[in-house]
C-alpha cells in the first residue's frame, strides 16, 4: 500500500499532477486545495490514499492528514465516490465541510456538482459525530496564487466530468463580475453556480 509520496512534481493541472520519485513517475488526483500548494519543478510531500479496483489502481494525494481523513470519511458514505468527494474538497474548504455538516446545511453541500439531496442527508447523518476535529483543527487554507486561465479551468472541469458548454457559460459569467479569478478560484466558483 502507497501511504505518501515524496518527490518532483513533474506535470501539475488543477486535479491532478504527476510525482516523479526516483525515475518513477506517479499520477495522482488531487483536490484544487491540494493543486494550490504545488509548484511545477520542486520537491513535494504528499499523504496518499490508495485505491485498488479490479479495473485500475488509484491514487488520491493530499497535502495535509486532515483532507486525506475527510477524503477517507467522505468515500466511506454509500454514493460518494473519489472523484465526488475530491469535487467536494475542491469546491468547499475543510471548515465549510464539517460547519456544514454539523449544522445540518444539506442546501451547502448539495452545491457540490454530482451530491444529490438524498446524498447530503446521508453524509449528513453518517458523519456528523466525526465533523468536530476539522471544524477546529483544519489548519488555514490560502486563497489560490497561481496565474492560470479559462481555458484551464474548463479542461479541469471537463476532467470531472462537467460539459464544457455549460462551465462555460458560467465562466464568463463570473469572469465579467471578477477577472481577477485565479484557475482554482473559478474551478471552484463555476462548480458552486452549476
């Protein structure tokens, strides 16, 4: 079992990068939380969670032990899968998953692309008992630095699983209020208005 990785960071994008260790290069999903800490070209340590199908071997990597928890608790809630829950960690901070949880807010956490109402009661319900550590201990996320453009954000999207016509759309739309937005800014801007 691959437990964490340390490495170069090899390829990076807003959900995934590539962490060449010692010749050998691993892809990775990440979350737009994690994609923000990361720098083309320069070491990285990163918490891994690996999961094992019968059709591929995946790794999900994580810049702090407390998103790779919240990933974990997530996944475990029958119709999360791993891409929702790395939407849901992109879309939403770890204080605003767990203050959503706790109070009951299934209107928050049904925003996330692909979390239906029924979903969000029953994350709700199985994981209010384990919110509190990350409503306290979730540590201070800066907001993202890296120059990047629509056209990233979009083929990010598009990873996800989300049409490029309707991200679009609401690109421009966000993009004409604050053209400022940074790739994970919009990402995660496109992915609340959707």
């Amino acid at each position: 079992m691959i437990y964490s990785l340390k490495g170069i960071v090899q390829q990076l994008n807003p959900t995934s990068v590539v962490v060449d260790v010692n010749g050998v290069g691993y892809f990775v999903g990440i979350s737009l939380q994690t994609s923000e800490k990361l720098v083309l070209g320069k070491e990285t340590f990163l918490n891994i969670q690996q999961i094992i199908r019968e059709d591929a071997n995946l790794l999900f990597g994580f810049d702090t032990i407390a998103e790779k928890e919240l990933f974990n608790l997530l996944i475990s809630v029958n119709g999360v899968g791993p891409v929702s829950a790395l939407i849901m960690l992109s879309s939403l901070s770890l204080q605003e998953i767990a203050a959503g949880i706790l109070s009951n807010n299934s209107v928050m956490l049904q925003k996330v692309k692909g979390i239906g109402a029924k979903t969000a009661e029953r994350i709700i319900v199985e994981l209010k008992d384990k919110m509190q550590k990350f409503a306290v201990s979730a540590g201070n996320f800066s907001p993202a630095v890296n120059n990047k453009v629509k056209e990233e954000s979009l083929s990010a999207l598009e990873v996800l699983g989300i049409s490029k016509k309707m991200s679009e759309k609401i690109a421009d739309r966000i993009l004409k209020q604050n053209p400022d937005l940074t790739v994970e800014d919009l990402v995660k801007q496109i992915l609340k208005n959707i």
